[in-house]
C-alpha cells in the first residue's frame, strides 16, 4: 500500500476505504454504503491530554484509544515514544493514542492506579479493556491493538 493512504474502516458497514493521508483531515463517505467515515478529526500522531481534558480526550471518544502515561525523565517512555508515532500513523481513523505525562497530570494517573511507567491503557468507547506496563516492542504492541479493534 503506498505509505502516503489510509485505510480508514467504515463504522457503519465495515467496508475498507483506501483515504489520501493528506486528506484525512477532511470530511469522508465510505464507498460502499456512502456514510460518512471521517469528520475531519482523524489523528495521525499522538495527542497529549492533560488531567482537565483526558475526559474529551478518551472517556468521550468512540471506538478505541491507546492511552501512554510517561514522564520525560524515564529512559523506557523515550523509547516507547516513536513507536506510538508509528502506530498513530498507520492505525490514523481506526485507534487514538493519547500521552498522559504523570508528573503534570497525577489526578488521572491516580485515578487508574499508574505505579509505574511506561503504562499503556487500552480503552473501547471509553472503557477500560487491556493494560500493560514496559516498554514492548511494536509487532507486541500491535498484536493487542488488532485484538482490540476485532
């Protein structure tokens, strides 16, 4: 597939719809069933959230999101980072990953228990569904998101 598309699933009928990246930003209708699949707010990189809005963030979103609690101190959250870049880019408009930094935000992080870092909290249509903790490799990390995205 070239590197410069999505592949955007159609909430409504599960149809594949091969998107432009550089258009993912704008309003999109599935091919099969014309409903529309993108509204303009797909994100192709992680999305900081802060404890005032981690509700908006994920709490309130459909579908799935990725939520990494980290400080920028710790050595293993530097090398989980690009690889969270990696995969909000090739999973843009099908899984959110939101950044939780601990030290600014510890309401968040105390509310869901965060002892250690990098955590990563999965979460589907803002349920808590999957946690894990360590820095893991990609091919890991990929193997629970395409769990959680069934």
């Amino acid at each position: 597939m070239d590197m410069d598309r999505s592949i955007i699933i159609c909430p409504h009928c599960g149809a594949k719809n091969n998107i432009p990246r550089n258009r993912l930003d704008e309003k999109a209708f599935c091919g099969k069933c014309h409903a529309l699949i993108t509204s303009g707010n797909q994100h192709d990189r992680p999305v900081t959230a802060s404890d005032a809005d981690f509700g908006d963030e994920v709490l309130n979103q459909p579908g799935a999101v990725i939520v990494d609690f980290w400080a920028p101190w710790c050595g293993p959250c530097r090398m989980v980072s690009p690889i969270l870049e990696r995969l909000a880019s090739k999973y843009a408009g099908r899984i959110k990953v939101v950044k939780v930094n601990v030290d600014e935000n510890p309401s968040t992080a105390s509310c869901y228990a965060i002892r250690s870092i990098p955590s990563l909290l999965f979460f589907k249509d803002g349920n808590v569904v999957k946690s894990l903790m360590g820095a893991l490799p990609q091919e890991e990390l990929e193997r629970h998101i395409e769990g959680i995205l069934r």
